[in-house]
C-alpha cells in the first residue's frame, strides 16, 4: 500500500478541479444556479423527450448473470443512486468506484493510505468489490458487508436520481484545511458557471451535470460529486488512485465548528528572538494572556498595552486569515503556517509587519532558550563584540557562539590578520567576521595546522537576512595547504558552505575534507554563493545537500577559479563540476554562433546580435580571467592591458537561460 500526504492530495485534487480555469474563456461570470445545460459541449446531456418519464438511452440486448468482471461492456459508464455518483467503468475496467476510498483509505494523522484498483487489491486485506446486475439499468456493488444498488446514469431512473441529486447540492459549500478557508459555490453545470473564477476572494464554481464535473472540454477526465451524512465529496481519480475532496454547506453546524480557530491556536506562543513574549491561548481559544515587551516594540503602544493582561477572546478563519478578537475589538489577526507556527500581525494592508511565533515545545525555541542562555554566559564577548546585525537571532550559529574565544579576538582583531590551527580559533574568527560591520579586505585568515572539526556544527561565514540584509564575506582565506576535516554543516537556510555568502574574496592553498553540507539554495564545500571571487589551488571533498548546489562551490558568478578540484557527491549523485552553474552552463547548446573578429591592433568586432540579453566582452589572460565588460551598445574593443609575452582570449557572452554562457567563437592570440 503506498501513502500520500493530505496536503498533498488536496493540492492535487484541487489542482485537477480548477484546471479548466485556464481556458482560453471570454464569456465572464454567470450565476451558479443557473439551469440551463451546455448540450453542445456535454457527453452526458441527451435530448429528453417532452414525456414526464423519458426513455433510457441504454441500449443493452442482453443482461448478464453471475458476478461480474470490472472489463464487462454491460458496465460501461456512469451508476449513481440517490446519494449520487457510486460508480464508473470504461472499455478498460473499472476506473473508479467511490468506495474504493472509503474502504480503502484511513486517516492517520493526516496521512492518506491509497488503493489501487488494479495491483494493490489483491494485496489488500479488503475484499473487492463483487457486482451483479439486476436487470438492464440497474446493478448491485457489494464488498464488506455493504450494498449498494446503482442505476446506469443514462437510465430513466439514473437521470431522475442524477436530477435530484443537483437540486439537492446547489448551494454554497465550504473546506478548511490547514486554517486556508474556500468557497466553493455549486450549481448545474453551463460553459460560463464552469469556468469562472473570483482566485481574489478565493470563491471558486462548480458546475454539476448529473454527479459529474468536466475537468475541461477537451478532457476526458471527470471528478464525481457523492453527498454523505452532510458532506459533499469529490472523487477523482489519477495514476491509478482515487482520490477524494470534501465539502460541507457553509450554513452548516460543523463547517461553523471548523471556522473557530480556537483549538488550533490553543497553547503558548513564544517569540524566538524575545522568549519572555508569549502568547498564550487556553480554554479552547478564548482565553488570551499576554506577555513581554517584544510585541510592543515591533507593534507600537497600543500592543504593548496587552502586555500582562488576560482578554476573552473569539478566533475564527476570515478567508484564512485568523481574526482574535475582545469584545467586538480586534486585537490583532493570525495565519497560522504550520502546527508549530503562526504570523501574527496588527494590520491587514502591512503584510510585512508581522512577527513569527512557535509553540513552546517547538525545536524552534528550544534552540532559542540554548542561545539564550548560551549568550548570557558569553555576556563578556557579546558586550566586547556586539551582534549588531543580529546574526545570532536572524540564523543559527552552531556550536560557533560557544567555543568562540574574546581572547583570542582581541590579539588579532587590531591587525586584522587572524592565525587559526585549532576549532576554538577558527570559530572566534567566524564569529568576529559574522558579527562585525568590517569594510571589504579588512581581515584576512591563515591557516596554520590542520583543524578537524568532528563532533561540532559548524555554520558558515557569511550570511543574509540581518538588520542590513546583508553581511557577506568579502575577505581572504590563505589555507597554506593545510586541510579542515570532517566539516558538518546542517543548515535550513540559503548560501550555506565554509564561506556561506562570499563577495570578492579569495580563497588560496585550502583543503576541505570529508565534509556534509546541506542547506537550501546556494550549497558548496567552500563557498554556498560565490560571487567576483578568486579561488586558487582549492580541492574539497565530501557530500552536499540543496538547490542551486554544487561541489566546491554552490552558485557562482564572474569568479576566477584556478587550479582546483572536487570530489563530491551532490544531491545523491556524483558531480562533476566546480560549481552549480558550471553544470548548468555545460547543458546550454547555442545553435547559432555569433561570428566574432580580430584586427591586427587586436582590437575584437561583432555584428549586430539580436535575441540575446545581457551581451558582454569576456578576457582571459594566461588562462585566468582577467575582465567581464558589458557590450550591449560596443560593437568593438581592444583589451587595454595587451602585454607583451602574455596569451589572451576573448569571446561574447550572453544571459541566456539564467546564466552567462559563450555565444560565439573563442579567439585566442599572444602579444609578440
């Protein structure tokens, strides 16, 4: 049996329900309680007879016996009864019944188990489905114990049964999940009701005909609409799994249970940068204490006002949006992300005010508490060398903030010109250049033994996110072909590596052994980001995890890489690459060469190039890179720094597929 997340089959089943949004329709909105039919765009609309009872369009000479196979002609087609859809059969067997779902899925923990209708059935330890035909319109689908009589949707009977069932589910239904609110409104089905959409109040239209829902005109998939103790839900199915989609009457009892948001809010809140600022919620969600000055300083006076007070309060889901309100007052409105955190924020229009919050026994804030306490006892450093840029609150420091030394710091920050052999040294470095506000070129680090750091969690130097939004490392490391061993690092965030962000800086004579990086975007062994860096004799080794990821570097751009290697496994496979977009660049294929020329003054001309972005001279100077010159409005150039005894190379670059590559031929000379 396989499992699927349900998140993930909502996403999915949503996804297939509203695809036919992007069609090519002009026609606008149209009320969803229309009557009228599209029997021109319709499989299923026939041209009833003015009689109260019409014929059925079945056309069936004989109806078999005995139980009957998924593959049998006589089942073809739709079966409903006065619940609506219950099953569906092609040429091909049975594509989907709706009890497949009930019978064969569980809820745990909001994982959904899902069954096969062909492969897992006879794994499953449920029976199949036995059918049995009772005369030419009519069937029984039995299994488990239940029974179910169905009528062919083409029958007198099914189209009666499918006619009430319409009547009986046009209306306004609703789904939360997650704490996203929808709307969904049903009606009969027509071409314009079908395909209007209001995605701004995230309000969608179904049309119905009969208990089915066309994904498209030109599609033949079909989403089946059962109603079931109040709920209406929708059966879909997809890669040989039935899915299902619930809906409940927005007047209803329990959709209004579902729009108090006070069970899933109940608990305490905690501010990570700010532990003592709590929210706490109690009895279900009516009940709010407030704790802490953060709130005030982020929100202004009238927040901090709740500081220290209990409120009894309502929380209830606004298109998402949770509304905690105290008599009849809002105090301040909540989306909540995930189980562990929520936003909070005081004004709808500043959606970039806002402040995330975890729950108390959250990894979150138990990792907060550590820093916390860890800072108080490195109360002598901190006040030494301030965390201005807040890096220690806006990322995570590793075991960086405990092993490094103010001593240490205060011999070598006057030179600017720090020794490291041992962990203890090196992380005292890191923490100086991830704290500090230094000019570009202002430190430098040598090497000076081997450093293994097995057993510590390391963080890279370099980052983005703090008060500046950014902190970069723009300085140089000389290795002195000393090598760091067993470097972990085990980051959620961007730009993670030894150097995580670096601008402009060099790198020279370093080893990087046996290391585990794993980050978000931007992931290498040196360097997560690498930009207008000089890295030489270089070699790493290990595996990395992440987006835009590569060996020795992550992303790179405009970098001049000289003499180095790699030997390191990337996301699982064996890289063969420098960097990200090394790979990326070798998988672009020009197909049509720009045709550049040289002079005897060595001065290089292009003709006019069309369909490229970006256009730039790029120089080589003895193998390295030496210029990167914008040529969008220079149709020649002579390099200004041809020397006699030197090689040079020179080709146009382009911006294409999101990276710079060659766009036409290399040539290449030597100054006599």
């Amino acid at each position: 049996m396989k499992k699927k997340a349900l998140p993930i089959i909502v996403a999915l089943l949503s996804a297939i329900l509203f695809s036919a949004c992007s069609s090519d329709n002009t026609g606008g909105n149209a009320s969803s309680n229309t009557g009228t039919e599209s029997k021109a765009f319709s499989q299923f609309t026939r041209d009833n007879s003015e009689s109260d009872t019409p014929e059925s369009n079945r056309t069936v000479t004989e109806v078999p016996s005995g139980e009957l196979s998924d593959n049998d002609e006589f089942l073809n087609g739709i079966w409903v009864d006065e619940n609506g859809f219950v099953a569906y059969f092609s040429e091909n067997g049975r594509i989907t019944v709706f009890d497949d779902f009930n019978r064969f899925n569980d809820y745990i923990y909001g994982e959904v188990e899902s069954y096969a209708a062909d492969s897992d059935a006879a794994a499953s330890d449920k029976t199949a489905p036995s059918i049995t035909a009772k005369d030419a319109d009519t069937i029984t689908i039995s299994a488990d114990g239940t029974s179910y009589t169905a009528y062919h949707a083409d029958s007198a009977k099914g189209e009666e049964l499918s006619e009430k069932f319409v009547e009986s589910v046009v209306g306004e239904w609703g789904t939360i999940s997650y704490g996203y609110e929808q709307i969904y409104d049903v009606g009969k089905y027509n071409i314009l009701s079908t395909f209007s959409n209001d995605f701004s109040s995230d309000r969608y239209t179904i049309g119905l005909e009969g208990v089915s829902m066309r994904v498209s005109l030109l599609s033949d998939g079909y989403i089946f609409a059962r109603l079931v103790d109040d709920k209406l839900t929708f059966y879909s199915y997809y890669d040989d799994y039935t899915y299902s989609f619930e809906l409940m009457k927005t007047n209803s009892e329990e959709y209004k249970k579902l729009k108090d948001a006070g069970a899933a809010i109940d608990g305490t809140w905690v501010y990570p940068d700010d532990t003592g600022s709590t929210l706490v919620f109690t009895n279900g969600g009516t009940s709010l204490k407030v704790t802490g000055e953060a709130f005030g300083v982020i929100f202004g006076d009238e927040f901090g006002k709740l500081s220290g007070k209990t409120y009894e309060i309502s929380a209830t889901y606004e298109k998402g949006i949770i509304n905690i309100s105290s008599e009849g007052k809002t105090l301040f409105y909540a989306e909540q992300y995930s189980y562990d955190s929520i936003a909070v924020y005081t004004d709808k229009e500043t959606e970039y005010t806002l402040i995330e919050l975890y729950r108390e026994n959250s990894e979150t804030i138990d990792i907060a508490k550590e820093t916390e306490k860890l800072m108080e006892q490195k109360a002598d450093l901190l006040n030494a060398y301030p965390d201005d840029d807040l890096w220690l609150k806006s990322t995570e420091c590793g075991d960086i903030l405990s092993l490094a030394d103010k001593d240490y710091i205060d011999k070598y920050a006057p030179s600017g010109y720090f020794l490291a052999g041992t962990p203890q040294e090196l992380a005292s470095f890191a923490y100086y250049v991830n704290t500090q506000p230094l000019e570009q070129g202002q430190v430098s680090l040598e090497l000076t033994a081997d450093i293994d750091l097995s057993g510590y969690n390391w963080l890279p130097m370099g980052w983005s996110g703090g008060a500046e939004n950014e902190h970069p490392f723009a300085f140089c490391v000389y290795g002195k072909e000393h090598t760091i061993k067993n470097m972990t690092i085990n980051s959620n965030g961007s730009n993670a590596g030894f150097i995580g962000w670096g601008t402009v800086c060099g790198v020279f004579d370093l080893r990087i052994e046996d290391a585990v990086v794993e980050g978000g975007d931007n992931v290498g062994v040196i360097t997560g980001q690498a930009i207008m860096g000089n890295y030489s004799n270089c070699y790493a080794s290990g595996t990395v995890e992440g987006y835009s990821a590569g060996s020795m570097l992550g992303y790179e751009a405009n970098c001049s890489i000289k003499n180095c290697s790699a030997d390191v496994t990337v996301n699982g496979e064996k890289f063969d690459f420098i960097s990200w977009n090394e790979k990326e660049k070798s998988e672009i294929v020009i197909d049509d060469p720009v045709t550049i020329t040289i002079d005897e003054d060595y001065t290089v001309t292009r003709p006019l190039v069309e369909g490229y972005a970006n256009l730039g001279w790029m120089v080589f100077k003895d193998g390295e890179q030496v210029l990167h010159r914008n040529a969008e409005d220079e149709m020649s150039y002579c390099y200004f720094g041809n020397e006699r005894g030197h090689s040079y190379k020179i080709y146009l670059t382009a911006y294409v597929k999101g990276q710079y590559v060659p766009i036409s031929n290399i040539i290449e000379y030597t100054v006599e």
